[in-house]
C-alpha cells in the first residue's frame, strides 16, 4: 500500500457534551419538581441508558438528541424489570445512589463488560448508610432497597467521582447529611450542578458534605458544555497533524477534567483557550491546536484522576513522543470498559512500541517509525477513538478489531476526525 501523505489540519469541530454532565443533569431532572430542559446533551448510548433506566422508575424524558430534551420530574416508582444499565458504569453507580433513598427494591444489570466491573466501592457505604443491598460478588447484577437512611461522613479509599457522587446522591434523595473525602480530588460535577440549583452542598479542607434542606429540587434549564475527554482525541489528531491548524469549540475546561492539556503542554505542545465563559457553573472554552513535536515526561499519581479517561490517547502520544513516558498508579484502569492498562500496553507493543504495564505504572517509549498492526478494542471506545488517532499519523497502517463501540461516547467520532483534516482511513471493521 502506498504511505499516506503527512496530513493538514483545519477547519472547526465540536465534540459532543459531556457525559458525565450528560448523566447528572437527566438524573436530577428526573428527581426535580417540572418540567426541565436540558441541551447539548451527549446522545452516545451511555446516555440513552441513564434515560431508559430512568423513565422505568416513572421519569417523563423525550427522545434524547442534542437539541433539547425535556424531562418532567416525578417521585420515582418502583419498575416493573430490571434496569439494564448498558455498558454505563457511571448509570449503575449513580443510580445505586440514587435508589438508596427509594421506598423500593430495584434489580440493576448490564452489559458484559459492566458485570465484570466492582461495585463494592459504592454498595459499602450505601450500605452503612442502611440500604440494603443483594449482591453476590463485587458486581452486576444486583437488588437493592432503600429506605430510611442515616447520614455518613466517608473516607473513599478510592478518588472515584462515582462513588463521590452515589454518596452524594443517596444523601440528596434520603434526605440524610453526608460527608465525603478522597484520596486525590476526582471531578467534581455533582458538587457543581448541586451548587447551581441550590442543594446545600459545601467544601471544607477537601472535605465535599451535603446537608439537607426542605426545599425541592426545582426544575432547571441547563446548557451541556462540550466532552473534554472527547475533545481530546481531535487535540491529538491536531498535535499529531504535520501542518495547520485546528479549532475546537464548545469544551468543558473544568480543572477536575482537564489534566490532559496540562499533560500534553509540558509534553512540548500549545493548546491555546480562547473565548472563555461559564455555562450553568462548568468553565467552557474553544481550544487551538496547531502540530508539535512531543518530549515525553512523568504522569503523576495525583494527576491520574484529572485525566482518568484520557490515558488511552496521551499513552498513544507518549508513542509519537522522543522519551520513555511513565503514567504513575493507574491500576484503577484495569476495571474501565475494559482491562485499558494491560490493553494499552499490548495494543501499542502490536504496532511496535515498545510498551508495558508495570505492577501499576505504564510505560511507553517513544518512537519515530511508523505504527503498524492489529489493535484489539475489546469493544472499549476509548481504545478504539485512540488508536483511531494513532492510524492518522504519517505511514501508519493501524488496523482496529472493531469500531462500532465509538458509538457510547462519540457517535460522530469518525465524521469529525475526518473533518479535522487529519487522514483517516478505511481500516477497522465497521
Ligand atoms: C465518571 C468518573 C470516572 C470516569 C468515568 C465517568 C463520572 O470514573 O472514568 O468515565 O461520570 O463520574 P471513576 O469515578 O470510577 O474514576
């Protein structure tokens, strides 16, 4: 096959919205009095199983599309089934928080890979808190029935956003105080969102609590701001690109998301902010991407929670960069969509980067022959976006074992990448 030419980038490119934010917001509209609106919400499929769970507890929700959808809250009922939680941990997580403060019993599931998935992070304090929860092992499928709880005051061994934000949540639809710390501070979107509608969330020496107040949850409009963590694999075709430049509007730039750009600017790159503003408490941004040559450099434990999601694409980065790149304790990245960490290192080590998992740490050295193989996703979008990116760079021939998967977080991910300039390929199946 002919070597591909050195791509140009240009033009402009919006991600999709925020998942996370995507999730909270059509959980507490489901949970407020009225009718809310909710635009720019992401329509990846993690989503949709937030909403189907959701309108089987009796929530009114429209179609999900990125325009608007209106939600009328109600008071949660018990279903009639199983909620089927998809492939979505941030689903199950949230909504066992959610349930613990229900008067019912409600069976949770969800796909393969999310039965695989712990649980035990969220039902233990839920548990302390009194609900009272049947589970087998340390995950899906499980029943829970809430009730009458107590409040809690909570050191999470792990900086987990989810169970920060189940605990949160139980507090919130249990009416009970609860108090949370965390090794390193993960983001922090319900705080957020809880802060914007009045719910009497506070922050003291690290510590985030809730304390209950009569009041209702009222009824919002809420605008989503743009994925961070999907922007990051256009930021990377735009880095990776050998000319030109890249605009990226409409980003989430909360500091809790954005370790990413702080990562990739001592790497050697420029990710400009421009056109700074807030949208419903959440910092937004566009970004500007021109291409740069990367140096590698040391991910810290404390940094990991910022950029969480985004290691599969900086490791791919690290791959491009002149160095041998170490991303310190990310064994939380072994129980994602998928085994990422083990997968990570095997998928480069397929294209011929020199790459290993490490007790918890990742390796990854740099280097400048052009990637070449077979990359197994297992069926995790975020390995297949990324590695997606590694085929745009010059003479690369990265061939991915499924692309569908793109579809829980990015569904237009090829139509952009494709739009940004950097060249894309037929590879993968579809
Ligand atoms: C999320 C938190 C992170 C992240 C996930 C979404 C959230 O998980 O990996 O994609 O919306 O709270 P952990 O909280 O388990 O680290």
């Amino acid at each position: 096959m002919a070597p591909k030419a050195p791509p140009r980038l240009g033009g402009v490119v919006r991600p999709p919205g925020d998942k996370s934010i995507s999730h909270r917001v059509l959980m507490l509209a489901a949970l407020a009095r009225g009718k809310s609106e909710l635009s720019g919400l992401l329509t990846g499929d993690d989503v949709k199983s937030s909403a189907r769970v959701l309108r089987q507890l009796g929530a009114d929700i429209s179609t999900i599309r990125d325009s608007m959808v209106k939600v009328s809250g109600a008071r949660l009922t018990a279903p009639g089934a199983r909620l089927n939680c998809g492939n979505s941990g941030t689903t199950a997580r949230l909504m066992l928080g959610i349930l613990a403060g229900q008067k019912f019993a409600a069976t949770l599931t969800g796909d393969a890979s999310l039965r695989r998935r712990p649980m035990r992070r969220v039902t233990e304090p839920l548990k302390q808190m009194g609900a009272d929860i049947n589970e087998r092992g340390d995950g899906l499928p499980l029943t829970i029935r809430g009730g009458t709880l107590r409040g809690l005051t909570y050191a999470s061994p792990v900086a987990s956003a989810q169970v920060k934000s189940a605990i949160l949540f139980a507090g919130l639809t249990g009416q009970v105080p609860v108090a949370i710390t965390e090794p390193y501070r993960s983001r922090d979107h319900t705080e957020r969102l809880f802060a914007h509608l009045g719910l009497g969330i506070h922050e003291r020496d690290g510590a985030i609590s809730y304390q209950p107040s009569a009041v209702s949850i009222p009824a919002f409009q809420i605008s989503v701001p743009g994925d961070p963590s999907s922007a990051a694999f256009l930021v990377a075709a735009g880095v990776l690109a050998s000319a030109g430049e890249l605009l990226i509007e409409n980003v989430g730039v909360n500091p809790t998301r954005t370790g990413f750009i702080v990562v990739l600017e001592r790497m050697g790159a420029q990710v400009e902010r421009v056109n700074l503003r807030d949208e419903g408490g959440e910092p937004v941004a566009d970004l500007l991407v021109r291409p740069a040559q990367l140096r590698s450099t040391e991910v810290t434990a404390a940094e990991i929670p910022t950029l969480v999601d985004e290691v599969p694409i900086l490791a791919v980065l690290a791959s491009r960069a002149r160095g041998a790149t170490v991303f310190r304790e990310v064994g939380e990245l072994r129980v994602k969509e998928s085994n990422r960490l083990d997968l990570i290192a095997a998928n480069l080590r397929a294209v011929g980067v020199k790459a290993e998992a490490q007790n918890n740490d990742l390796h990854v050295e740099g280097s400048e022959r052009p990637p070449r193989g077979k990359v197994e996703t297992a069926s995790d979008h975020r390995l297949a976006m990324a590695f997606a990116v590694l085929d745009t760079v010059e003479g690369a021939d990265v061939k991915l074992s499924e692309r569908k998967s793109v579809a829980i977080s990015y569904p237009g991910f090829f139509d952009d990448l494709g739009k940004t300039g950097a060249r894309r390929t037929a590879h993968g199946a579809r």
